[in-house]
C-alpha cells in the first residue's frame, strides 16, 4: 500500500475516533523528521488532493505533502500527559509496567497515544527500558 494511501486511511481513522462530546484544542500533524506543525481547530477544515493535505481555520490556511507526514493527532482541552502513566488512568503504577509488558509480548492492536505513553525512556523503541523508566518513577514517589 502506498504512502500517500497509508496516511490518507490514517488520518481519518483518527477522524473517526473523534467524538463530538470531546472538546479538542488543537491537531498537530508529526513530519517524518518529527517536527510538529499544530493548528487550531476553531474552523478547521481538511481536504485531501493532489497528494497534499490542506488545512485551514478561522486564522490561516496551509498545504501539507502526504509524503512527508508521520501521523495526526487531536489535543484534547486540559489534555496532560503524566510521565510514566502508559494506561492513562492518571497515575504511575504497577499497571503501566503490566501495560508495557502486554504491548511487548502480545500482538495487540495499539494506539499511536498508547505507543507514545509507552515510550517512557524516550528512545522511540518499546523495550525494557521504558519499564526500567516507570520503575524509576515509581520509586521516586
């Protein structure tokens, strides 16, 4: 399947996750050089042709090449990432490092957030190391 297929399909799968009972801020589209380039989404509107996305809102509009695009995603309103909190129940524990252990061993559908809350030591691998790193965490509370 071609790139531009790939991220077309990804991005509105990430349309379809969207609920309208969620107040979301702002979507930010991650480059393949992982820059992130985030908009507001007070009149956002999206269009996908020519192999670019086109973004636009109630102050600018921009054009994006496909092929240079990672991933999208939504930042919900109060939206805080804790360090460590893989699950995302909230806090550090025992069932993060469960939740990295699943992630590693099962053939599990995983989300693109889970992966990145998994990734707790940052290497953008998911290893022994990220549950090194939630250990830490733990034991430093």
């Amino acid at each position: 399947m071609n790139k531009t297929l790939m991220a077309i399909l990804m991005a509105l799968s990430v349309a379809l996750w969207v609920h309208a009972d969620t107040a979301y801020e702002s979507l930010t589209f991650v480059t393949e050089d992982g820059t992130e380039i985030s908009y507001s989404v007070e009149g956002l509107k999206i269009t996908f042709s020519d192999n670019l996305v086109q973004i636009s809102n109630a102050t600018l509009s921009d054009s994006l090449a496909l092929s240079e695009l990672s991933y999208m995603c939504f930042g919900s309103v109060g939206q805080t990432d804790i360090t460590g909190d893989v699950n995302g129940d909230g806090q550090v524990s025992i069932a993060d490092i469960n939740a990295i252990i699943e992630m590693m061993l099962n053939d599990t559908d995983v989300t693109i957030d889970e992966l990145e809350r998994a990734d707790v030591s940052g290497d953008g691998v998911i290893s022994i190391a990220d549950i090194n790193a939630v250990i830490d965490i733990i034991l430093a509370d």
